[in-house]
C-alpha cells in the first residue's frame, strides 16, 4: 500500500469533517474519490498530504507515520490544488525551476525534469512567457507541471479541471493516463463523474466523512438495487401490446401516453430483447432507448444527493 | 543553493518585480527626499546638523512601513492562494516566512542606505555619528518586521492584518511626528510633547540618533532627569530591542500554539 488511512476522525468545532474515515491505496493505482461538498474529501487529501492532523486514527504514507511534521514524506507526493498556484509574476520556466528547487532538485537534472514536464503539458514554447498570458487551460496545465517536475510517485488531484474548457479538460484527462502509465498512484477527486469513469481504476465514494462505498465503476453499479427504464415509440398502441409488455418478467410497470410507452424493469432481468421482441410483433417501433444506472445512479443512491447540483 | 536561499532569492526577485510595492516602498520616499533636498538651504548655523536631523526622521519613519510589503506576500503564500500548495512541499513554513522577511529587510536596509547616500552627497549633511544611525535603521526595520510578522499569524486575512498595520503605523508615524506637536503648539498639554517625545518607537529612535551625537548643538540643555546622552542611547535601544523581541517571542508562542490546535 503506497497509503492508508484508519479510523480517522477529524472534528472542526462541532463538525466531523472525517468521522472515522478508513481508504486504502496500492501502489500504481488510480483512485476516484468522489463526494459532495463537505463530504470530507479535501479534509482528508489536507490529512494524507500532512499538512492537517488528525484527532484520531492512523495516516500512513511509504509505510511512514503521516503528520505536519514529517517533512520527508511529502519529498515523494505530488499535490495539483483545486485553484491554480504559480506564481505569476514569474515565467512558466521560474516557476518550475522555484517548485523543483524546493523538492532539492538542482543543476543538469532539474533542468532535464523541466524540459520534460514541459514538453509532456505541452507548453515548450511558452516556458518563457508568464502566465498571466495563458488561457485558463493552459494556467492549469503549468500547474499541473509544478506539481511533476520532481516525479512524485504518488500524485493527488483536487479537482484538476475546474472551471477549464473541454479541448483543456481533454487535455488533462489524457495526461493522467499517461502519468498513470508510468506507474505514478494517482489519487483524484472530481465533480464530474465521466473523468472518474474514464480515468480511474477503483473508486471511493464519501459521504459526511465517512468512505460509503468502494470499488470499481461496474462493482459499484451492482452494489445498488436500481431499475432500467426502456423508451419505446410504437406505430401503432394497441391494448395488447400493453398487456403483452407487462406480461414479461421483470417488468414492475409500463406508462403509456398516446403511442409512447415507458416500461420500468429490475436491472439484470435480462428482458431487453423479449420487450423490444414484443413491441415489434405488436404495434411495431418506432424508436426506442433504455436507460441504464450509471456512476451518477450510484451516487444517488447512496448518499440521497446529486453530485453536481451539490456544486 | 540550499533551500533558504533558494526561497529568500525567489522572495527577493517578487520584491524587485512588484511595481506597486517598489513604488510605494522605494520610489515614493525617494521622490520626497529629492523633493527635500531640493530646497534651498537657509543660512544659519549647523544647517549640516539640521539636514542629519531631518534625514534622519525621514529614514527612520519610513523604515518602519517596510515589514508591511512582506506580509502581503506571506499572506498570499501562506494563509490565501498558495497556503496548501507550498505547505505540501517538503519545506518548513518558517523557512518561506523567514526568507521573505530577510529579503524585504534586505531591500529596506538598502532603500534607507541609498536615501542616506543621497542625501550625502546633496547636502552638507553633517552626521556626527552615522554608525548610531544605521544600527537604529537596523532596529527600527526589524521592529517593523517583527510586527508584521506577529500580524500574519494572529490575523485571518490581508486585508484585516493590512487595515490595522496601517492604522497603528499611520498612528504611530503621526504622534510620533510633526503633527502632534502642531496640536501641542494649539493646546499647550505636556501630555503632547511627551508622547511626541517618547512613547513611539520613531520617537525612541529619535532619541537614541539626537543623543548619540546626530543631534550635535540642538541637543545641548535638553538631558532628561539626569541621565547622560549614552545612557539615553543605550535606554531607547534597549525599548526598540525589547519591543522586537516582545512580537517575535509573542509570534513563536501563537504559532506553536497554532501548530497545536491542528491535533
């Protein structure tokens, strides 16, 4: 395990930001943590990177204790802000050269670090300029390079992609993959439930501080008792049809309005194929889609809340 | 380079590129210098004694402003924008509070320097004891940042810590300047005269300078309750000192107790 957190509580006033938070991540891997405002995910990133002390619990970080005092730790981790950090009154290139110095790189390596993290954002020609003169991506993207010049072997996204345009999103999106490619423990948290889908290998979702489910996007798709919801425009509504359609197994209610029908069935009842048989047979289709629970489902579910509409 | 000078070289580069900052802290006071000395000298003894007073006010008055320009880094850095990103780095937050300090008392030491040299050679400016001066330019720096320091931990925000350093230096600059003694001309209350005289540290740095030779022939007849001119040197240094070092052991204590209130 490159971290672990056990048990840990932490507690503002009357609030427990982290009520008892337990989160395992193994070398290589590239864990979603996903949560609504005030779910104690960036309480709990402040704690992994030490830089908060628990009340209780156990940190680990490379097999060390973590807390605010344990400087070495943090040689190794990477930290990408929700906000964008450089500096900027100073050029891309010195704000490389200032976040690598203070991770003890100097002379030929330092530089051959820049060369490369520059190249891999994409902003070689830009190393000189400063960025107040970049795009809102293009800020982000330094960021992110500030946070790699030293190659930490566990990085932690916050929120990467605020507010950035989708080409940059994009951008970003396959830079992970990449750095994940080569090995680096990613931990990412993110509003946008697609990233995770797409970028992470398991995923941890939290709520009230507390790690209310884990596992992979299909894992956590099974933990949750969801129904699918078929669409179907016939040519044709007849009563058979309706009554065929609620025939089938599974099937828990079919809505009719004019010739649009709205069949509700339990997720992996297997039916799809035996409804749009029968719709065929029946009254003919027009068109038809179905619904199936997604990672924004899950979270429903889980927690009562919508991800986004949280933000 | 380790990593105190990495970081005081990095503060130091923001100082020298910060326009607003270098116009404020730099520029301005050496534009009322000029503006100063570009007055016509009128003809009466110890006029170079005269300008050695004058300058020596406005060095001192102006170098307890300067702790202000670094704490507006420090609070961007380490309590707004940048606080979680460079608390993650394998640096103490002491190193990037103390280099910044350094670099703006470097930059401040060195402003004073240039306007002393300036004046120099503008002016007959006679110094007497010029030495007296630079270690109280030293003093009265390090008060300033000292106080600004205390100020970045007790207080939440710029904006606050900036408002009530204003108000207190603003204060301080003005009862410790001339305009208490333009009411004390109007009202005629020792209470003026004494606050103006003693009480701030621009006025304990002033006293420390007039009595340690700069003052020369206009500080004849003006001992207080017999002690001699040193002693009086020696007592205003020792309540800059004292003062300094009240806000840097006040700062140690709220940022260990700080540090405690993370558990």
């Amino acid at each position: 395990m490159i971290t672990s957190m056990k048990n840990v509580v932490k507690v503002y006033g009357e609030v427990r930001a982290l009520d008892n938070l337990n989160l395992e991540i193994a070398e290589g891997e590239v864990l979603g943590l996903l949560g609504p405002n005030g779910s104690g995910k960036t309480t709990a990133i402040h704690t992994l990177c030490g830089l908060i002390e628990a009340n209780s619990g156990d940190v680990n970080v490379f097999g060390m204790k973590q807390d605010i005092r344990n400087l070495k730790t943090r040689q190794q981790m990477g930290l990408v802000t929700q906000e964008v950090t450089v500096f900027k009154d100073l050029t891309a290139i010195e704000n490389l050269r200032y976040f690598g110095g203070l991770y003890g790189l100097k002379g030929a390596e330092l530089e051959a670090n820049i060369k490369e993290v520059l190249e891999f954002v994409e902003l070689t020609d830009r190393a000189h300029k400063k960025p107040g003169t970049f795009s809102g991506g293009m800020q982000r993207r330094l960021n992110i390079a500030c946070s790699l010049v030293h190659k930490p072997k566990f990085l932690i996204m916050d929120e990467p992609t605020v507010a950035i345009d989708p080409q940059s999103r994009n951008h970003i999106l396959e830079s992970v993959k990449q750095i994940a490619a080569r090995g680096t423990t990613i931990l990412y948290t993110s509003h946008y439930m697609e990233e995770v889908q797409e970028i992470c290998s398991r995923i941890v979702v939290m709520d009230a501080g507390r790690a209310i489910a884990s596992g992979t996007v299909e894992e956590l798709i099974n933990q949750i008792q969801h129904e699918e919801t078929v669409r179907i425009t016939a040519i044709t509504a007849t009563d058979i049809l309706t009554n065929q359609l609620k025939a089938v197994a599974g099937v828990k209610s079919v809505n009719v309005t004019g010739n649009k029908y709205v069949i509700v069935s339990s997720v992996g009842s297997g039916n799809l194929n035996r409804i749009l048989e029968i719709a065929q047979r029946h009254g003919g289709v027009a068109d038809f889609n179905a619904d199936k629970p997604n990672l924004e489902d899950v979270f429903l579910t889980l927690t009562g809340k919508k991800l986004r509409d949280e933000v | 380079m380790n990593k105190f000078g990495l970081v005081f070289k990095h503060y130091f580069m923001r100082l020298m590129k910060d326009k607003l900052g270098l116009a404020l802290q730099i520029i301005l006071p050496l534009f009322i210098i000029l503006f100063m000395l570009s007055m016509p000298d009128e003809d009466y003894p110890y006029v170079g004694q005269a300008w050695a007073i004058a300058i020596s006010n406005y060095v001192i008055s102006f170098s307890l402003f300067g702790g202000q320009w670094a704490m507006g880094y420090i609070f961007d850095d380490l309590k707004e924008t940048r606080k979680w990103r460079l608390l993650a780095t394998p640096v103490d937050e002491g190193l990037f509070r103390r280099a910044a300090m350094l670099a703006s008392m470097l930059i401040s030491f060195t402003n004073s320097v240039i306007i002393i040299t300036v004046a120099t050679i503008a002016r007959p400016v006679e110094w007497n004891n010029l030495w007296l001066l630079i270690g109280i330019l030293i003093l009265t720096i390090l008060l300033s940042h000292s106080f600004c320091y205390f100020l970045t931990i007790v207080m939440k925000d710029y904006k606050s810590a900036n408002g009530l350093s204003n108000f207190i230096l603003m204060g301080l600059a003005i009862i410790g300047g001339g305009i208490i003694m333009g009411i004390q001309n109007l009202v005629n209350l020792d209470a003026f005269t004494f606050i103006h005289d003693y009480v701030t540290p621009l006025s304990m740095g002033r006293q420390a300078i007039l009595h340690g030779g700069i003052g020369g022939a206009f500080i004849d007849g003006e001992l207080i309750i017999g002690l001699t001119d040193w002693s009086i040197v020696m007592l205003n240094v020792g309540l800059l000192l004292g003062l300094t070092m009240l806000f840097a052991v006040a700062s140690s204590v709220m940022r260990r107790r700080k540090n405690h209130d993370h558990v």
